[in-house]
C-alpha cells in the first residue's frame, strides 16, 4: 500500500515579503502548507480590529470572475490570542472556491469578513469536568483553535480530541497540531506548567489501516473508545462535547450525545453540547 504522504508530499511556503492590500477587507497569505492531495492549511495576516471568540467562523473567499467576492464559512483554526490567523480547508477539484483557493501562496490576497460568529464557543456550554471535541475531515478546525485556548484547559479538568477521517494521511494536520500543543513552551507558559497532560487525542481511519481503524460513532457504542482510554462513559453531570464534521456524522453523533443524557445548548442558552457542520465547497 502507498502512504498518502508518499502520493502527495507536503509543501510548505513562507511569506517573504507582505505587500499592500488592493481588495475590500483584504488579507495577506502568510503561510501555506499542502497536507495531501485533497487538504491544505494557510495562515493570514488578522485585522486589527477582529475579535473573535476560540471556535467561531468567519466568511472568506476571493474575487470571482464575475467581479463579487465569492465566499464561504471557514472556522478560524488558530486560538483568539494569535497575531494571525489560521485556516484548515478541503480541496474540491470542482468546488467554485477551493479549486482556486488551493492555489493561493504567501503574498496573495484574500477576502476575510471581520464579522466572526459560531456555536462552538465554550459559552455555550454549562461548566463541567470533561470536554470531548468530536471532529470528522476538516472539522477539526474549530477545535485546533479551542485546544489552543487556555480557557478549554481551564474550564475543564480533561480534554478529549477524537478525530475520524478517511485516510492515514488526512489525520497529520491534526496529529501535528497535538505533538506542537504537547512541546510548545510558549503554550504551557500561557496555559500553566502540565496543562497538555490534560489532554487525550482519539484519531481514527474508516477505509486505510491505521493504529485505530471505525468511525468515532460505532467506537463509542461499541465501548472501545472508554476501554481504550480507560475513561468513563460520558454522563450529562460532567461532561461536555462539541461536534463539528460531515451532516450524516453530526447528526448520528447528536443521536447518541442525547442517548446519553446530555442537551443540546446554544449562545442564548448553555447547555451540554453543541454541534456545527465542517465546511464543504
Ligand atoms: P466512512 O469512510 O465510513 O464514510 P468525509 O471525508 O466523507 O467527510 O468523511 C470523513 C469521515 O467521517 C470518514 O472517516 C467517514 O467514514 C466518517 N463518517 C461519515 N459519516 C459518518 C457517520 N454517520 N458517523 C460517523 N462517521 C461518519
């Protein structure tokens, strides 16, 4: 079998020099960095005026050849207190934006709305002991930005990322994203010493072999899951959860949250989980 890497070797490309921005809310790419074939991320600078709470969205895109913006939501991958920001996105050969996004390089243009919003925002949840990211695909965005946090490690006394994808090669972004949380000292500077040993990272394949193969879905009623992570099952006294992944995951996922005892919570009202659909093109 051929390793996804193998097929498609991850790039990397720097900002050399940042020029000035000729578009409407204009930002300049930074960073870009092709994960495989069909996954990239890139960093851009922020606008100074733009606050935005850890796992909120926010609508970018590019002009198209009509002359309009054209755009789509795309989660902040990198934590509110970063100078830049950070997005995570799928590559769709004949998606209108991301088959022209995926070429973007730093010193490009792109158009970023400063207006964030989203649900996957720990005000949304009621205080609690345990927090489970459920993340399928580039789902894992939102929660790139919220492991970052230092409230996600103090609101909660363990945090469990699981994350689901088709292939080996599709969880890198998301095993490097932990490895750089677990030896950042910048980040245990900002979060307190031992604050990683908080967390615990689930990351599984459906159709390539990998440590841990099936969905997070059938893990958790199977029970393997707790086995595997010598944890409870979870329980609407202590533990939260945020979803964020393809429609037919989000809802099975939300089926078994409610099976479990836990509720539904929204800004306007806090409660036990809350759910959000990973961007598609
Ligand atoms: P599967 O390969 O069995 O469909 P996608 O790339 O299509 O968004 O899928 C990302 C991951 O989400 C895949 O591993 C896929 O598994 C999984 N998935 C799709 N539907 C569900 C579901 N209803 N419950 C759990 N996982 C799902």
């Amino acid at each position: 079998m051929i390793a996804m890497n193998e097929m498609s070797p991850v790039t990397e490309a720097q900002a050399t020099d940042v020029k000035k921005p000729t578009l409407p809310d204009a930002q300049t790419v930074t960073f870009v960095k092709h994960w495989t074939d069909r996954l990239f991320s890139f960093r851009c600078t922020r606008p100074a005026s733009l606050r935005f709470r850890s796992g909120e969205f926010v609508m970018i895109g590019l002009l198209g050849d009509n002359g309009k913006p054209l755009l789509r939501a795309y989660s902040i991958a990198s934590p509110s207190w970063d100078d830049e920001l950070e997005f995570y996105s799928i590559k769709v050969p004949d998606g209108p934006l991301t088959s022209r996004l995926q070429h973007i390089a730093p010193g490009d243009e792109i158009i970023l709305r400063p207006k964030p919003v989203g649900t996957l925002v720990h005000d949304a949840l009621l205080p609690g002991k345990r927090i489970w990211f459920f993340a399928t695909g580039t789902g894992i965005a939102p929660f790139a930005s919220l492991l970052r946090d230092p409230q996600t490690y103090e609101d909660y006394d363990e945090v469990i990322l699981t994350h689901t994808c088709r292939e080996a090669g599709e969880l890198a972004y998301g095993a490097e994203l932990i490895d750089s949380i677990r030896s950042d000292e910048m980040l245990a500077e900002l979060m307190g010493e031992g604050f990683h040993e908080k967390l615990r990272y689930y990351p599984t394949t459906t159709r390539e072999e990998s440590a841990k193969m099936g969905r997070i879905t059938d893990l958790m009623r199977s029970g393997d899951v707790y086995a595997d992570l010598g944890v409870e099952p979870l329980c609407p006294e202590h533990d939260r959860a945020m979803v964020c992944g393809n429609l037919a995951f989000n809802l099975e996922i939300k089926e078994l949250l409610e099976g479990y005892g836990l509720e539904e919570g929204a800004n306007s009202k806090p409660a036990q989980y809350v759910v959000e659909k990973a961007f598609l093109d």
